[in-house]
C-alpha cells in the first residue's frame, strides 16, 4: 500500500496547502479589472472535466508501468530511503518487492489494480467537484503574476487555433505518457539517492528534542490526548 501511495503523490498533480504569511498576496488582493481577464484564460487552461480525465483513464494508464517499476527494485533500496543505515542493508541480497509479495500475497498485484483501477476515478470526481474553486484561484494567482497588457496577450494567444489547443490541454500534459516515461526512467536512482538526500537535513534534525513516548506525558497530557481521540485514557497505555 505503501508503495501505491508513493506513486500516486509522485504522478499526481501537486496540490500544496501552506499557511499564508503577511507577506503573502491573498485572493482578497487580487484587482478586479485583472481577475476578469484572468478568469476567461483559466477557463481555458482548465475547462470542465479536467480532473476527471486526467486522474481516471490517463492516470490509470501510467499507474501500472510506474507500479512494475517500483517493484522490480531491490528492497534493500526502499529500505535505505526509509533511513535504514545502508550498510545495515547492502548484505540483504537482490529480492525485489515483486518476487517478496510473490510470495506473501500472491494477488498483491491483483489487489493493486483494483485499488488503483477504482481510487483514481473516484479522486477525480472528486477533485472534479472543486475545478470551480481552482480557476478562481489560478485567476488570481495569473491576476497577480502579471499586468493587464500582459494578460491580453495570454489571451489573445489562448484564442488563436494553436492556443486554444495548448490552453486546453496544458494541465494533462503532467499526466501525458511521454512526460512520464521519463519520469520513470529517474524513478529508481531517485530512489537509491534518497538516502544521501534525507542526510541533507539530518544534521538540523539531529538538534531537536527526540519526540515524547506515551510514558513521557504528565496525566493531564494522558488526558487531553484520550479526549482528542475519545478513548478512555486508562485502556490507552
């Protein structure tokens, strides 16, 4: 499962949520007179049924080639990128994740395709359900990104026969097969580098205060936890 959701946030188009700072333009600041020539380009950049398309079939199409990607990696390598000391690993030999659920769960497969075959239809109705809210904020994010000359032209572009064909399909091409093959390609020494990636921020990580266990917390702690989640705070420990 671990392994699904992993390819899933690596295909699917990224969707941030942050805390805004005082610092940061908020919706409230976009001008009116460049928000309405906004609006008309994101309904072309993202018309009706976008989400839809892009996270059912499109998507579904490059789940699986991703999928046997993946699994076809050493395990030792997933193990490494979950932190794993690699000379704890290196001696694990070449068993991969595939020839591993082989043996564990012969229908890992199986399973998999029906979880993918039917999640990603479902997330993109969905996230087919906010495409409104979307264009209103990729129309004040083009509002504040650029000037009113700057977004005639975009329109003007966006009319034209080849614009309109671009506009229309701008946001699939994050879920086009040629883009992804070549994401594929990078996905396993993505992997054997992540290691040597996560050191990068080992040493600031090292400085914190180790988290707290159950045993760490005062009673009021016990407590206030236990009401969070309901639970009868004695059964807890």
């Amino acid at each position: 499962m671990r392994t699904v959701l992993l390819s899933l946030l690596m295909l699917s188009a990224p969707i941030a949520a942050h805390a805004q700072s005082a610092a940061t333009p908020s919706a409230e600041t976009a001008d009116p007179a460049l928000l309405a020539k906004a609006q008309p380009i994101a309904a072309i950049i993202l018309p009706n049924g976008t989400m839809e398309k892009m996270m059912g079939p499109m998507m579904q199409k490059m789940i699986g080639p991703m999928m046997d990607s993946m699994t076809k990696m050493p395990i030792r390598e997933f193990l490494k990128m979950g932190g794993l000391d690699p000379e704890q690993v290196e001696n694990l030999g070449d068993g991969t994740i595939e020839e591993m659920m082989a043996i564990i769960d012969p229908n890992f497969r199986k399973r998999m395709d029906v979880i993918v075959n039917n999640m990603m239809p479902a997330m993109g109705r969905f996230m087919g359900r906010y495409e409104p809210d979307m264009r209103e904020g990729m129309a004040e994010a083009f509002a504040y990104r650029y000037n009113a000359s700057e977004l005639e032209q975009i329109s003007g572009f966006l009319r034209t026969p080849t614009g309109a064909k671009f506009g229309a399909g701008f946001m699939e091409l994050a879920a086009d097969p040629h883009y992804i093959a070549r994401m594929q390609k990078i996905m396993p020494e993505m992997m054997q580098a992540m290691p040597e990636i996560m050191k990068s921020s080992a040493a600031e990580l090292a400085k914190l205060p180790k988290p707290r266990t159950y045993d760490d917390l005062t009673k009021a702690e016990r407590d206030r936890l236990a009401a969070l989640f309901k639970a009868d705070a004695k059964k807890a420990h």
